[in-house]
C-alpha cells in the first residue's frame, strides 16, 4: 500500500458493533480493511466530481515536493506561486521560512502538508481563519 495518513473518526456505538460483527463473521480482516473500503467506495462514486473540480482548479495531484532551489528560483523571477494539491505537499527540511513567505502566496491542501515547524507557521498565517 503506498504511504498513509492516521486519521480519527467518531461513530455510534452500535455501528461500530456492526463494523466488528462484520471482522468476526471474515467479511473484513480489521476495522481498518472496513474503513478503507468504505471509503474507497465512496470515493470510487464520486470520482467524476473529483476530477472535475480537482481540473477546473489547476491542482497538482499525488505528491509535490518543494526545495529550495525551487523556492530560489521562483524568488529569481520575481514570481509568488499558488500552491494546491491533491495529495501530499513536502517541503524540505532546508526551505527556511522567510523564503517561503517571500515566494509562495497560497496554499491549498487536499490531503497533508509535511514541513518544518517553522514553515508550517508561515503557512497557518496566510490561511484565512475558518
């Protein structure tokens, strides 16, 4: 399987008795085989909006890493980026913030963001707050 986030949800008592009544009975190998099923499912059903919205927004989809020459060379021509993606952002270890800043004007995620500390605080203060 490629690489995967952790994430927590929250369901009544009584459904996650059925998710286990399923495990038990070998219809799935885990609560977590249930939960990525169900949401492949979902996922698989609602593919045409996806790909429609993720087109119409010029999103990169998978995993996009930024360096620093990236950053440097983008500062070069005097140029802001708009970063969005479907996927996984990797900024690496070496972009300090204050380029960051300098270069790059949005930031719009689908999935998760791996940066330093210090990067992921200069992405915070250009989010509009929700």
């Amino acid at each position: 399987m490629a690489e995967s986030e952790k994430i927590t949800i929250n369901i009544s008592v009584v459904d996650l008795g059925s998710v286990d009544l399923l495990v038990d009975q070998g219809f799935y190998g885990s609560r977590t085989d249930f939960v990525r099923s169900a949401i492949r499912a979902q996922l698989d059903k609602h593919a045409d909006q996806v790909d429609r919205i993720a087109h119409t927004k010029t999103m990169a989809m998978g995993v996009v890493k930024i360096g620093r020459r990236d950053l440097e060379a983008a500062a070069g021509r005097h140029e802001r980026l708009k970063l969005q993606v479907m996927g996984v952002l990797i900024i690496a270890q070496d972009v300090p913030s204050a380029l960051f800043s300098e270069t790059v004007e949005a930031v719009h995620v689908y999935g998760s963001i791996r940066a330093s500390a210090e990067v992921r605080k200069a992405i915070e203060r250009m989010s509009p707050s929700e």
